[in-house]
C-alpha cells in the first residue's frame, strides 16, 4: 500500500518541476488566458515596455480576463520576454 502511495507522490512532485516551471506556466496563461476574448494577433507588434505591458493587463483584468496575482507577474515576464519592446 505504502510503495505505490509514495511513487504517486514521485511522479507527481516531477510531474509540477518540470511541467510549471515558470516560463512554461506564463506561456500557458497567455496562451489560455489571453485567448479567451480575442486570439494572440492582438499581441503581436505592441512592443511594449514591462510597465506598458503591466497597465495594458491591468485593463484586460477589468474587462474581464481572470487572473490571479501570481498569475499576473507569470504572464508579465512572459509577455515582456516575448512581445516586449526591441532593443
Ligand atoms: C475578458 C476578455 C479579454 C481577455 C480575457 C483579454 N482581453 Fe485583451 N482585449 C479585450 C478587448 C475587449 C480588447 C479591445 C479593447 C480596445 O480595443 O479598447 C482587447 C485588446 C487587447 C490588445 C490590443 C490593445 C490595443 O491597444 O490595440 C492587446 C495587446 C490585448 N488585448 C492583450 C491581452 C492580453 C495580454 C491578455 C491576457 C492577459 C488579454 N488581452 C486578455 C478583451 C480581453
């Protein structure tokens, strides 16, 4: 009884390291979350700056997007990382 219950738990503790890791989980969200309204089109040549980015998910907040705190920072990085503003 005690063996399987333990390999649950192995697989399960490596199934969270690798499969939520921070960037996987931020491309989830955008991919998920930022698609519930209108596809990822919107977000391609925006090339904002991270405090643009952090006010514009602001506003999808309050038309609705539903986004806890934790996830708002993971989207952040992501969209910072990849639809921000070139060097
Ligand atoms: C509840 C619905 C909803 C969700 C969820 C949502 N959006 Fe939007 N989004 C809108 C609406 C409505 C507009 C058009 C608003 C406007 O044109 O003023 C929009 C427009 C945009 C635009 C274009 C803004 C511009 O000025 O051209 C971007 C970029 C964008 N959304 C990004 C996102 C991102 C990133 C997410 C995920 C965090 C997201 N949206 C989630 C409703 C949503």
């Amino acid at each position: 009884m005690l063996i399987p219950a333990m390999a649950f738990t192995a697989a399960l503790t490596m199934a969270s390291s690798t499969l939520t890791s921070p960037k996987d989980r931020g491309r989830e969200l955008v991919e998920d979350v930022c698609t519930y309204c209108h596809n990822l089109e919107r977000l391609r040549g925006q090339e904002l700056s991270r405090e643009e980015w952090r006010g514009l998910i602001k506003g999808m907040v309050s038309e609705g997007a539903p986004v806890t705190d934790e996830e708002f920072s993971l989207i952040l990085d992501y969209l910072v990382k990849h639809y921000g503003r070139k060097h």
